[in-house]
C-alpha cells in the first residue's frame, strides 16, 4: 500500500485544505501525520499516489504558509516507510 501524506502546521490549514480538495472532487481523507515524518500539527491529508500531481499544483495555489512538506508512505510487510517527496 502507498499513499501521500500532504502535512501542514496548522490544524485550520489542514481541515481547510482538506475541505478544498475534497470540493474539487479529490478522494482525499484526514489523518494522523506518521510520526517518522516529524513535523506537522499532528492532522495531514491522505491522498492517494496518483493524485500527486494535482495535489501538488493545489497547495502552490493555496500559498498556505504552514505548509510542512509532501510524505510518501509505503506500508511493506506490517512497516510503515515514510519518505520526503
């Protein structure tokens, strides 16, 4: 299983962010932000892998100045690998 991880330091940035690309019709989820990852307010948004792209043009528009970094997270025999992208 492999997901991006959209983390941001701001709890309101993330829930708005969500909501944005939620209402753009992107599948997107509100999760715990992997802990390997360290940095955040502690909420990200989930997308999926192909949605990268869009996600990424998202957040340039957005200009959210919380803006803490794009996480992949790979799930490989019951461990969590997470990554900077």
């Amino acid at each position: 299983m492999e997901y991006v991880v959209v983390a941001f330091r701001s709890r309101a940035h993330t829930v708005g962010f969500y909501e944005r690309i939620k209402n753009a019709g992107i599948r997107a989820e509100i999760v715990n932000t992997p802990k390997e990852a360290g940095v955040g307010c502690g909420l990200s948004v989930k997308v999926d892998r192909g949605s990268f792209a869009l996600i990424k043009r998202a957040v340039g528009i957005a200009r959210l100045n919380s803006f803490a970094g794009f996480f992949l997270v790979k799930e490989v025999a019951g461990r969590r690998i997470v990554t900077t992208i």
